[in-house]
C-alpha cells in the first residue's frame, strides 16, 4: 500500500480551503441589476381587444 506524505494532504486541504472561502466570497459580492421588465398582454385579455407590450 501507497503512503502519502502527510505535509502534502495538509497543503491539499489548505488549499481547498482558500478556494472555498474566496469562491464565497465572490459570490457574496453585490452586483447591479441591468435587466429590463416586459409585458404583453394578449387580445384575450383586454377587454377591448387590443394588445399591449410594454418595458421598462
């Protein structure tokens, strides 16, 4: 059976570590919305019969 050297799996877990704890931290970032909001309405839904799409 294969030994392993015990100060590389400490290196492996400290890495994993940082990489876990920055990859939270990116995702923890606020980032701005530039999304827009459409709206349609179909002839079935407006009483007079006309259809509408709006944004914003």
């Amino acid at each position: 059976m294969r030994k392993t050297h015990p100060g590389l799996l400490g290196r492996f877990t400290r890495f994993g570590r940082a990489m876990t704890v920055a990859a939270a931290i990116v995702m923890a970032m606020p980032t701005g919305a530039l999304a827009c909001t459409q709206i349609y309405m179909g002839k079935g839904v407006t009483d007079t019969g006309d259809t509408y799409v709006g944004r914003s």
